[in-house]
C-alpha cells in the first residue's frame, strides 16, 4: 500500500482490491500483456484516480463490486494512457521500472496500450456501465486531443496561455474529473452534486499538473535532463510561456529557438524564466485552481470522506512548488 | 465509390453515407485527426467490413440511423487498427497514399489511432449500442491478443499452425465476424441467425488472410521487398510455416535464420517452400475455410441479398492465388 493511503486504511484496502481486480481481468492475454499490467501494478503510485472514484461513491450508497470495477477501469485507462506516452518519449524507466515501451519493445506497446483500452470498455460493458463508458471514451477523447494540440504546437514561441489550458486539461484534468464523475454517478447523488464533484476533479487535475510543470524549474542547480529535452523539442510549459510573455527583446525565444543548447545556456533560460516572473506567475495561477477546488470541497456534506477527500487534495497539491 | 459497388449500387450508396458519417464524426478534433481521416476515408478501398455489416442486417428490419452508425464505427475501428500497424511496420504507403505514422510521425499516430478507437465507443455509448459495444471492444482485444501473439513468435521456426490460425483470427477474422455479427443483431435476426452470420465472417476472414499470405508467393518472379522484409524480422506465414513442416534437412530453417539473405537467397526460400509444397498446402485450406463459408452461406434464407452477399463474397476470396 503506498504511504499516501497508511492513514486511510478503508481507502488503502479498496484500493489493493483494485490492484487485484486489475490483475485478474487482464490475466486471459498473452503473457507479455499480463506481466506488463503485473509489473505497472506492482510499481503503481498513489492511486489517485480510482481513489478518487472511491472518495466520490461514498459521499452517496454504492454497490461495492460495481464500484471496484469502476475504479479498476479508471486505473486501467491510466496505465493505459501511460504505455502510449512513453513510447513517445521514448521514457526508460517509468515510476522507477523499466518501461514497457523499453522492456517489450515499441511494437508491443502499442498494442499492449490498445488491449488496456479496450479491456476498459469490456469491464464497462459486461455491467451495463453505459453512462461511464460514454464518459470514459470522451476522456480518452480528451486525452488524444490534448496531446495532438500539445505536438501540433511544438517550437511555436508564441503559443498562448489558453492553448495550454486546453493541453493540460486533456493530459490530466479530463481523467482526473472522469474519475470523480463515475465515482460520483455511482454513488446515486444528484446530478448537481455529480457536476460538483466532476469540477473539483477538474480544478485538482489543473493545478495538479501546473504544480508539475513549475517543480521543472523550482530550482536551478537541480534542472533535470528532461526537462532540458522538452523544452529542445519545443515542449513549452507554462511558466516559459508566461516569460516569453514579457520577453520583449525576443531574448528567451532566441535562446529557445537555437534547440541545441547546452547546459550553460539552459541556465541562463532559466535566469530568464526567473528574471520575467514566470515561475511565480504559473504559481499563482496553480494556487487560483487550488482555492477554487477547496472552496467546492466546502461545498459538500460534512463527512469524515469530506475530511478525507479535503487531506488527500492539500497533501497532492501542497508539494513544494 | 469502389468499382466493387458499381454493380450494387444501394449497398454502395449506402457506403457512401458511411463515408460523410464519419467525415462529420471526426471533424470536432485537431486538423491532424481531420485531416488524418479524411484522407483515410477518400483513399478507403473496398470497405468491406461496413458492407457485411450492412449485408446482413438486411437479412431483417433495421433502423437505418442506427445501422449507418454501426457501420462507420466497423469502418473507424479498422481504420484505427491500420494506423497502428503502420507505426510498427513503419509503413510508407496505405493504400497507395503517404501513411499516417509517415506523414505525421509516429507520436501523433499513436493519438490518431487512440482517437479513433475511443471515437466509436462514443459514437455507440450515444445511442444505447450496449450489445454492440461488447463486441466491439472484443474484437479490438482479439486484435491486440493476435497482434502480440504475432510479435512474440517472431523467429520461432517451429511455430505451428494453430499459432498461425490464432495470430490471423486476430488480424482479420476477429473484426469480418464481429461485423457480420453487428449488423445481424441491428437487423434483429434470431440468436442463431447471429450466430450464423457471424461464423461466415469469421471463415471469409480466415480464407482471405489466408489468400493474401499465399499471394506473396504466388510468383517468384514478383516477389515483393515487403514479404522479404517480413521473413528477415521473423514474421512467418502459412506457406513458409507448411514448408518448414517438411523441411527434415533444416535447409530452409537455416537459410531463414541468417536472416540477412540477398535477392538470390529469397529465390533459393520461394524454391524450397514450392518444392515442400508450402504454397500448395496453404492454399488447400484457404479453400476449405472459403468452401465452409459458401455452405453457411446457402443456409441462409434466399434474397436478392444473399445473392449479392454470395457474389461479393466469391469476388473476394476469388482473387488470383
């Protein structure tokens, strides 16, 4: 059990009921599909998504079984989301394991991605899940088209702040508010309360993944190598954008533009991405997502799953950032 | 329309529809999904699998909205799976157009294909498609399972031929069958109408497979750089996998196994698998599979229908082989 969960032991034991509902339902495959789900699942982190299915379903009555599927399913889509992604960064090692993209080949991960997918919708449709499986393929819409967006604007220095709203949405808001949204609906509440829940997820995945994008550039001596290799395959995130925003000699965008720089020069971007406020402008604007999603949290009935739902959030999105 | 159709022309307007259906499905997506698919979708070729499906819904009453759906989606999933393909055999031409994968790289041809998967299990979760969706979310399983199966026992030169079967139930049974399967049940025929129908999806399935592996040996002259291509990398087809089967001495195991033959090893490989009988062997059972669908064929209830489905179905497996 990750140590996010020690404290909530109800949640932690679901949880490890997911885990294991995961490994039975993807055990009928060729054996490169079951180890490469076993060895995801043994490395899988805090959980978050079907957590959150879970904290959603128990602000109402649920059928636990049903619930279980659902919460696998989402985890399943992310895992899923995850074997795509690596092949594309091309990513060796993934929550500190080998990818599956290195260990079983480019080829198979293709596939091994297409059968989790589907997989996904084969769980959904045994239970007559119609509702969550319109919603989860409209995530995996989302999630494509974030992504497309995100390749589509490569190298383009004068990408605005709404387009990465948008990539950021699919990349990780759209499963995230996916995810409360199911819980939610299983749970039986109102579709008021639904909505609730749908947009809390939203604000948590916004500022979830603005937090992520700020951590890249917290500190200047600590600068990771992919962080380098994002921004020289023209991967801006948000707090670039916000200082090529101010950046009136072209300066930062010319110094982006060679792509071959190295590591002197990355320092010296990053002087610049400090110089014109950039880091602190995305905090603010991850701090504004942040309060929008406590304030919807207070919203709803006083519970010990409030309390929880309420820690869980501070603990995700108070990293240092 | 496809000279295929000329002859039939209310299937073919019927192909037609299916066409703008899903011009007009993917146009809320990035250009590159739009553009994407709409160059798929002109270069289409016979759109078989959107016909059977239609085929045999016209065994009963259908509703028409509903049945163009089911066909597009049938249309989309194969599409999907061809993007995919394409990525892993770093295909330069589909259909004699630049590919995808080549046009816009491999990473947004991973999303381009997750796009169109997830786009037909939204276009079914819309209209209550539940039964469909199952299946259809099998036979994308199905596909993967083949698909891994394939990759896995690359260079395995004793392979047998159920490993063989399996791999092409993946490839291409799996989703003839779940379109005859579909429009059957959209067409509202009796459980063992469906069942039958689906069982001639899947034998015209295993015999045109079957047919297209024999083609590229059909003639030693012509052979082509792809089919020599797939022997270097381990890929195994039915006449090599008969000839293997005879090949007491190794000479063709070996020779496969330095997998860097020249243009007059290949020679050498197409003289042993005609001289094993390789090639009559695979052919043999193509018939077989196509003699059962013929039989299943003739159960069916006679039409106008069946007479155009027994036409296009002879065209199909009829090729030069």
């Amino acid at each position: 059990m990750n140590e996010l969960w020690m404290e909530y032991p109800e949640i932690g034991n679901m949880l490890e009921e997911v885990n294991a509902l995961i490994l039975r339902s993807t055990n009928d495959a060729d054996e490169f599909i079951t180890e490469a789900v076993s060895s995801a699942v043994v490395s899988s982190g805090k959980m978050l998504r079907p957590a959150f299915v879970v904290l959603s379903a128990k602000f109402g009555d649920y059928d636990k079984e049903s619930l279980l599927r659902l919460a696998a399913v989402t985890e399943m889509l992310h895992i899923a989301t995850l074997v795509h992604d690596d092949i594309i960064d091309e990513a060796k090692l993934r929550r500190g394991i080998e990818s599956v993209q290195s260990r079983y080949g480019k080829d198979s991960a293709v596939f091994i991605g297409d059968y989790l997918f589907a997989k996904c919708f084969t769980l959904l449709s045994e239970k007559q899940h119609n509702k969550s499986m319109e919603k989860l393929a409209n995530a995996i819409l989302k999630i494509c088209r974030g992504e497309l967006k995100q390749y589509r604007l490569r190298y383009m220095y004068d990408v605005n702040i709404m387009n990465y709203l948008k990539i950021i949405t699919g990349k990780t808001a759209a499963l995230f508010s996916m995810s409360f949204h199911i819980g939610a609906a299983e749970g039986n509440l109102s579709d008021r309360q639904i909505k609730t829940l749908s947009r809390i997820g939203y604000y948590c995945g916004m500022a979830f993944q603005i937090i992520d994008d700020c951590l890249d550039y917290s500190d200047k001596k600590t600068i990771k190598k992919s962080t380098m290799n994002d921004l020289k395959q023209g991967y801006l995130t948000l707090p670039v954008i916000y200082a090529l925003g101010k950046d009136k000699d072209n300066k930062l965008k010319h110094l982006l533009e060679t792509t071959d720089f190295n590591k002197t020069d990355m320092e010296t971007i990053h002087d610049l991405i400090m110089s014109y406020d950039g880091l602190t402008q995305a905090r603010q604007l991850a701090k504004k997502y942040t309060a929008k999603a406590f304030k919807l949290i207070e919203t709803l009935p006083a519970s010990d799953n409030r309390n929880t739902l309420e820690d869980i959030v501070k603990k995700m999105l108070h990293r240092k950032y």
